[in-house]
C-alpha cells in the first residue's frame, strides 16, 4: 500500500540523521547568536521577535519543501516514517501548550495531587501500544473512522466515529490557538488577536499543501525547539543551585527544603492552615477516587485521541509502530519528568523569597508578571513596590511582610519567569517563548490534520463522493483544512471561557466514544456491528450527558437527575449547600450562564466531571459485549479480517486507491 | 501456504501468546499506573537516601513514568518475538 518510495525519498530518509543534527546545531548556534546580540544591547522586544519569526519561518519553510499531490503522502506520509522520528514528531503532537506551559503551574499549586495529570499523560501510551495503535497500522487505515467504519458495517459507524473525533478534537484545537495568543501577548507584547493570526498561518503553512507528510517534519523540528527550551532554564538552574545539571536528581532537596519551610511559615504566623497546602501530601485537593479517575481518564483518552493514533499509521512496519510507541514516550518523558522540578524550584524561591519579606524589599522579577495580573498580594496586581505596600496597608492587621495567603499567582507564570527567577539574560526567556509556541503550533497541526481528514476523507470521499479524482480530493482536504483552522482561530480569538477545561473534557469524551469499539474490534472476534454502534452511542452519549449537565444544566442535574453536591477532599463536607443554592432565583438558569453557583460542583458518586469517561467507558463495553451476543456473529469473512489484522505479516486490509 | 487448520492452530497459539503478553504488560502498568500510589503515605515515610525524595511523591513523579518507558521498549521486543516465532513477523 505504501507508494513505490522513488530514489530520492529513500536518500531523504537516509539523511534524516545529518539534516536533524544540522538542524539542531543551527538552532543552537540562532541562540547563541542572540545571546551575544542580547550583550551588545539589542532590545528584548527585537531579540523576542527575532525568536519566534525564525522558528515560525523555519516551520513554514519544511512545510512548503514537503509538500505532496499524491493521497497517501497526504494522509500518513507515505508510511515510510521511521520509529525513532515518529516518536520525536508524536512527542511534538502530544506536548500542548497546556504541557510546556501549564503542567509545571499545575504541580505548583496542587503538590502531589498534580501528579495524577503527570501520571495520565504518560503512562497511555502503553496502551495505544498494547491493544490498539499496532493492529490499526496493520489494517492500513488513513483515519480511525476507516476502521469503524470497516469493522462495523459501513458508514453509520463510520459517522459516530466522525461525530467522537470532532467533539474532541475541536476544542482542543481551538484551545492550542489560544495558547498561542497567549504565550506571543504575555511574552512578545503582541496584541492578543494579532498573534492569533499569526499562530494561524504558521499552522496553515505548515499543515496545508503537505498534509500528514508536511506535519511529520515540522513536528520533529518542533519537538527540538520545544525540548531545548523546556530543559535549558531549569538545567542552568539546578547546575547554580546544587552544582549538578540534572534537575530531575536535585529537586529532591528542593523538597525537602519546601516541606522544612511549609512547618516553618506555619509556626511563624506566615501561613495559616487553610491556605497551606504542604506540598508532598496526598490527596487534599483530589480525593483518592478523582485523583485515579483523572489518571485512569487521561490515560485511557491518550489511547482513544485520533490524533495520535493516526501518527501510528505513518511508520513502515507494525513493528515500527511499537517502536516508535516506545520512542514517543521516551521523548514525552524527558518533559514531564521535568515539570515537578520547575514546580519545585519555584514554590522554594516563593516561599523563600517572597514570603516573609517585608513588602518593600520584594524580589523585583514578580513585578513584570504582576502588571499583566498573573501575580497579586494582597488582592492588588504587584505592579509595583507602591501598589504592594498599598493594597496591604488597605488590609486590617496587615504585619507588613508577605504572607501566604496574601499572594496568588497564575499556573502559566511558574514555567515562564523561571529564566528571571534564576536571573538568566533575556535569550533564555525568547527560548522559552519560542518553545511555548512549537508546543502549541505542534499540537495544533496535528489536531487540525485529524479533524480536516475525517472530512475530507471520511465525509466527502467515503460517504459523498467515494469517485472523486486524486485531485479533488486533495483539493477538498487542502479547503477543509483552511476552513476547520479558520473557524477554530474565531472561536479562539473570542476567548471562550471554559476552553482550557475543554481540553480535559476532550480525554473523556475521546476515551467514552473510542475506547469500547477500538480494544473490542481487535481483541473480541464475535463483536458486531450493532454491538458496537449500541456501545458508542451509549458510552459517549452517557459521558457527554454528565459534563454537560453538570456544567451548564447543574439545576436540572439536581432536581431530575439526583447529583448531588461534589465533597471537599479534606473535610469531605458538600462543596455547595443545594438546598440554599437550589431555593436561589437561578437555580434552575442553565447555558449560557456561565457563573452559576452550581456549575461543575455537581454529580455523582462525588466524580468530577472532568472524569466522565469513567461512567462512559464501563457503559460502552458492557453495552457492546451485550447487544453482541444477542446478535448474530460477525460473518465469517469479517473474523477472518480480525486475524490478519492480528498478524503483522502481509498486506494491509484496508488497500486505498492512492493514485 | 500450509493447509488452513495447521494455519488456524497457528494463529490460535500465536493470539493465545499475545493476550498472555498483553495481560502481563496490563497488570504492570495497572500496579505501577495505579496500585502503588494507594499507598503513597506509608511510601512517602521512606526517604531516598542522598537525593532526597520521598518514596510515595517519588514513584509518581519519575519511579512510574521509567517503568513506563522502559515497559515499552520490552514489550516491542517481546511482541515481536512471538510474531516471528509462528512467522508472521514482517520482513526486516
């Protein structure tokens, strides 16, 4: 099924060595560069522009060069990518911004309970591994519909699988635009709506004429970018501190320094019981149910996000594809083993340097986060040493040092002022902006590329116009494209509230609607159509009933569907009394009330509903392992597709027309 | 081609070897994902010596995520041994 690969792709793969290695030797000779501008007084401004257009320019320029006209260059590179490069460019897909910039914010504020999203986001990938990601490369699909699709009779299934994948990939996308304007404003001082825009070229140039092909490359060279720039700042900074360049060995002492502080703000007055959370303890902001729930939840999601799945179709061999599962996760590990360090390194100099100073002697690189409203004390943006001592005067007792509970900051500026903290030049903080960006860019060409495909080729050729010409094809997933980025960078640039809460949602939606059908189509023979189309609808639906209720119909959930308020961990006391919140004039308001008292505090059995794939998931299996043996078995025929998709040997199943 | 029931037994024990595979590599990464960190606060008593950390904030934050990778790397070889084993590994 793979295209006769010509002499001149073969020798492109050979000397993918010397091209990734020139290329990270440029890259790091650009940063040095900079650095020695930075020396001879070029502006910060200049120096920050400088890094994301180059790397913007450099992505663009791969995505031009690797352009295609042949579909299954389009739609999985032509399967010829090897697994350690695969793995490189799935790290880039999976990484987000909420990974470069928010998973260390996140460790910050809830201690060991963060750990569970740590845990979540890697440990999935065993999954796709074992039960899902290999099979479907050797059934030689283009889409994870294809295989519903082909393993459940035709194209109703073929639509539900449609349906999953754009309801989760969608908000995720648009979440990915957002963190885009987000990292350019707060870091460049680029207007919000502008840098939008220029996130959304950058993606279009990278993902539009080259499609799976462009993707792959661009997303190696981002994931070089993205992971010079997450090690750099924390790397110099462990080497400073403890004298050894390996953060991940010496935030241990950090620890211990934050647990010996935490006792000692708290007998000093520093701090008070309820607004300390000590760091290493367990369970005080999860309770152990959610706290395994968002790991089972994310996990199980890694396994079920088309996204992903559709990079395992890429490689040369199945074998390949189990490789490059194992190589992939290596080089996610290397960032999320590193978060926690960031998390320490930061609450020890907060706590260290910022608690118990007197407010006129405030370490001054918090000033810069506090004018943009990332950083408060005392209620009051820390703009300035003046509005400090102000908003603290205002306060009733106030003892004029800094106290825990009068400081709040952002989660995104833990990652983002560890360059300042650690008084590196400027260049480090460029570095890090440009990897902020490659995250999101990487992510956002991948989820785009998933959803624009399943148009494309799922909705238009499969179920259209299964007779369109090469040519149109490519045509319409080239328009599809431009129109799904179009249309996500919109809704981006509004700043819809709930976005980055969407993200979660998307592993639980993904893992309700996929999860079931995928692992039973492959390891369970006898599954049926009707099974699986029964368990896809049930699952998903259940899952996408309780977020939505939960969050946007809480009054209903109450009154007609018996969920209750969610516990506090600690206390375990209801977070809201229904019975006051439900007399209240809006109990029963819903969507678009965007602030009401019940919103997301609501459920059962005390899940969040950030976790709903776990109500879902159960659901869709035991619903397809019924509906399926009340049925007739599989034909024959279609058990036998089951064992040649169990066997790595041989052809593909599925043979595409790919010229 | 062998004739169709040496061939169905064949790929019967090749499956029957590779869900044996898939439900050792599950109930590791079950213990590891999931069973180890129920006991975090007897773990966290237990500090490693020099670097620091304790045992329980330890496994969740790196000691699980090795396992992981390291999990992955075996059961690639593993798999493939059993595929080609029975000949249905592809060409190298």
């Amino acid at each position: 099924m793979a295209t006769e690969a010509s002499t001149s792709s073969s020798d492109f793969i050979k000397n993918l060595g010397k091209m990734y290695g020139t290329y990270t030797g440029g890259f790091i000779a650009f940063i040095l560069l900079l650095a020695l501008l930075e020396q001879v007084g070029v502006p910060n401004k200049i120096l920050g522009y400088f890094f994301v257009f180059f790397t913007l320019a450099v992505y663009a320029i791969i995505g031009v060069m690797t352009r295609t006209a042949q579909v299954s260059e389009y739609y999985v590179a032509g399967r010829r990518v090897p697994a350690f490069y695969n793995g490189m460019a799935t790290g880039a897909d999976w990484m987000s911004a909420a990974s470069f910039v928010g998973m260390a914010g996140t460790l910050f504020l809830l201690g060991y309970d963060g750990l569970a999203w740590v845990l979540g986001w890697t440990g999935g990938f065993v999954l796709v591994s074992i039960l899902i990601g290999p099979y479907l490369r050797k059934f030689g699909a283009y889409t994870v519909p294809d295989f519903l699709s082909f393993r459940y009779g035709g194209n109703f299934a073929r639509f539900l699988g449609v349906i999953v994948l754009v309801a989760c990939s969608f908000t995720y996308v648009t979440a990915q635009i957002y963190g885009t304007g987000l990292i350019a404003s707060r870091f460049l001082g680029m207007q919000f709506e502008l840098a939008v825009f220029a996130g959304l070229v950058g993606i279009l140039l990278c993902a539009m004429l080259g499609g799976m092909r462009a993707v792959t490359w661009t997303q190696i060279a981002q994931y070089v970018v993205l992971i010079i720039a997450y090690l750099a700042p924390i790397v110099i900074l462990s080497t400073m501190k403890y004298g050894i360049p390996i953060p991940e060995l010496t935030y241990g002492r950090a620890i211990a320094e934050i647990t010996a502080r935490e006792q000692q703000m708290l007998a000093t007055g520093l701090a008070t019981a309820a607004s300390l959370k000590p760091h290493i303890q367990p369970f005080i902001n999860y309770s152990p149910l959610n706290f395994f729930a968002i790991i089972m939840c994310m996990m199980v999601g890694t396994a079920s996000l088309p996204h992903i799945l559709m990079r395992y179709f890429t490689t040369p061999s199945v074998r390949e594809a189990r490789q490059s599962v194992a190589w992939s996760l290596l080089f996610i590990f290397l960032l999320y083993f590193s978060a926690p360090a960031y998390a320490a390194f930061s609450k020890l100099e907060v706590y260290t340097n910022i608690i118990g100073r007197d407010l006129t002697a405030i370490r001054p690189w918090l000033f810069n986060w506090g004018e943009l409203g990332l950083i408060q004390i005392c209620g009051k943006n820390a703009a300035t040493i003046d509005a400090v001592v102000a908003a603290c005067k205002a306060i009733a007792g106030h003892p004029g040092v800094v106290r825990l509970q009068d400081f709040v900051i952002n989660t995104d500026v833990i990652v983002l002022s560890t360059p300042e903290i650690a008084g590196l030049p400027y260049v480090i903080s460029g570095l890090v902006a440009a990897g902020g960006l490659a995250a999101a860019l990487s992510t956002a060409d991948g989820l785009l590329l998933a959803i624009a495909n399943a148009l494309s080729h799922d909705i238009y050729y499969k179920m259209i116009d299964p007779n369109a010409p090469t040519m149109r094809r490519l045509t319409v997933a080239r328009a599809l494209l431009v129109v799904v980025a179009v249309v996500a960078a919109a809704t981006a640039a509004t700043k819809p509230a709930d976005i980055l809460a969407m993200v979660g949602w998307a592993f639980s939606l993904a893992m309700a609607g996929n999860f079931p059908a995928l692992v039973m189509g492959v390891w369970w023979k006898r599954t049926t159509a009707t099974g699986a189309v029964c368990g896809i609808i049930a699952g998903f639906g259940l899952c996408l009933f309780y977020l939505v209720v939960s969050r946007y119909f809480p009054g209903a959930g109450v009154k007609y569907f018996g969920m209750t308020s969610l516990l506090n961990p600690v206390t375990g006391a209801p977070v809201v009394d229904l019975v006051k919140t439900m007399a209240l004039p809006n109990a029963m308001e819903s969507f678009p009330t965007l602030a009401h008292p019940l919103a997301n505090k609501v459920g059962w059995f005390n899940l969040n509903n950030i976790a709903c794939g776990l109500l879902g998931t159960p659901l869709g299996f035991a619903v397809i392992y019924i509906v399926s043996l009340l049925g007739k078995e599989p034909s024959k025929e279609m058990q036998d597709y089951v064992d040649e998709i169990r066997k790595p040997r041989g052809r593909t199943v599925l043979e595409e027309k790919t010229t | 081609m062998p004739d169709s029931t040496s061939l169905k037994q064949k790929e019967e024990a090749h499956w029957r070897k590779t869900s044996r595979l898939m439900w050792t590599h599950l109930g590791i990464w079950f213990f590891f994902g999931f069973i180890i960190h129920m006991f975090v606060e007897p773990l966290n008593k237990i500090v490693i010596p020099i670097l620091g950390f304790p045992l329980g904030f330890y496994m969740a934050a790196q000691g699980s995520l090795i396992v992981f990778v390291v999990m992955l790397f075996v059961f690639a070889r593993q798999q493939d041994s059993i595929d080609r084993e029975f000949g249905f590994a592809e060409d190298d």
